[in-house]
C-alpha cells in the first residue's frame, strides 16, 4: 500500500483525485486544502509520497516543497500543477521535486500519468532506503563482506574485509573480481555474472591477490539484488 499527502486548494479536485488513486486499491490518500496545513500533517505522520499543487494561499507549492526538503524530509514530491511556465517547473526539480505534471486536457490520462510517476518514485526510494540499509550491514558484519555492481566491480567493502586483504578503504572501489583473482578475468567474469544472474545465489572458492601480493584463500558466498534500476551483488568472504 502506497500512502499519499495530497495537497490542493480545490476541494472537487482533492475528491476527483481521492477517489481516482484509490480505484485500485493499491493508493491510499489523505488530503490538505493548504500546504500550511500539510506541514502540521506531515509532524504527526510519515507518507511514501506527497503530491502538492502550486498556486495555493498562504504558501505555495514551491514554498512548501522548500520547507520539507529543509527540514531534511526526503518524502517524493510530484507538483501537479496548472501552472504552464518553464521557471515553476525548473525551480520545483531544482529544490527537489521528484516529477512535475501539468494539469491540463483529458483528466484521465493526467491521472494516468501521476499514478505512473508516484510508483516510479516511491519505488526508487524504497529501493535507497533498503539499499541504504544493506550497507549499513554490511559495514557492521562481523565477517568479510562487499557489494559488487552488475559488472563485476567493487562498490563497497567492509573494514574486516579490508584488513584480510591489507588495503585501504578506497583501495578496492571500481576494482573487479578479476583484480582480485585473475581466474575471473574477461569470458570467465561474464560466465560467473550469468550464473549468477540465473540462479541468484553462488557460492565457490577463490584466492584473492593481497596488497602485499600473497595470495588468501576465501570461500565466498554471492547473492544478487535488485534495488529499482540498480543491480548489486552482496559477496560474504569466509577466510579458509
């Protein structure tokens, strides 16, 4: 379920747009006639998203997007507006606005459209946010652990890693499996990324080059993740 602050000083368009996002039962919406009234809402609760008119008395749309993003609330923001000019659109993505949607023609394919871009946009963020959370763990792990890319290259490893193999924290950033084992260079990676891709967890041994130049042997454990449009691969290194 999907919860949205939807904001707007017309009472028939808060009602229309209510009642279009929860037809499928996948959207539930609370409303505000003024973006004022929105800020004290959003003290007593967290939403997945907001969608926010522009021009609004007291504070407009374009305030109240300021307000949220200064306050440190990352929440995704749509501005659905009748407002035409270029400026509005470009100030909105500039201070934050995740998508910006004119109101204007057929209402069905407008709403179409927002139901489109609020996924869009709540899906990217969950991902972060869950992403976010695998780093931490992985960071916190009491055994060897790292992220890979799609492609085979090292985001991130964590300290214990680190000190098996005697690098720095950005010693192994961008390096690929291969620097590490040559027995992963070029058709071999792609073969092992494809597996890997098809099964969605690997396990199998390996002998990682140490920055001193020896060689440490791993049984590594390798699971792949998709996090919206990011692909990442979490590697457990057990030292053998």
């Amino acid at each position: 379920m999907i919860t949205v602050l939807f904001v707007d000083d017309e009472p028939a368009l808060l009602d229309l747009s209510r009642i279009f996002l929860e037809r499928t039962g996948e959207v539930k919406v609370d409303t505000c006639g003024t973006a004022i009234e929105a800020l004290k809402q959003l003290t007593g609760r967290r939403y997945d998203a907001i969608i926010s008119d522009y021009d609004m008395p007291g504070m407009d749309g374009l305030d109240f997007l300021k307000k949220i993003r200064n306050s440190g609330d990352t929440t995704p923001f749509i501005m659905f507006t009748g407002k035409g000019q270029e400026q509005v659109m470009m100030e909105s993505l500039r201070n934050g606005a995740d998508f910006y949607i004119q109101k204007e023609g057929s209402p069905k394919p407008q709403f179409a459209q927002l139901v489109h871009y609020l996924k869009i946009a709540v899906v990217q963020r969950r991902a972060l946010e869950d992403l976010t959370i695998a780093q931490y763990a992985l960071e916190k792990s009491p055994v060897s652990a790292f992220i890979m890319d799609g492609f085979g290259r090292i985001l991130q490893s964590n300290e214990h890693f680190r000190n098996c193999l005697g690098y720095g924290p950005e010693q192994l950033r961008l390096n690929g499996l291969s620097d590490l084992d040559p027995c992963f260079e070029g058709e071999a990676l792609a073969r092992f990324l494809d597996r890997l891709k098809e099964e969605r967890h690997v396990e199998c041994s390996v002998s990682f080059r140490s920055r001193a130049g020896g060689q440490v042997p791993f049984l590594i454990r390798c699971t792949i993740k998709e996090f919206g449009d990011k692909t990442v691969i979490f590697v457990y290194a057990q030292e053998v």
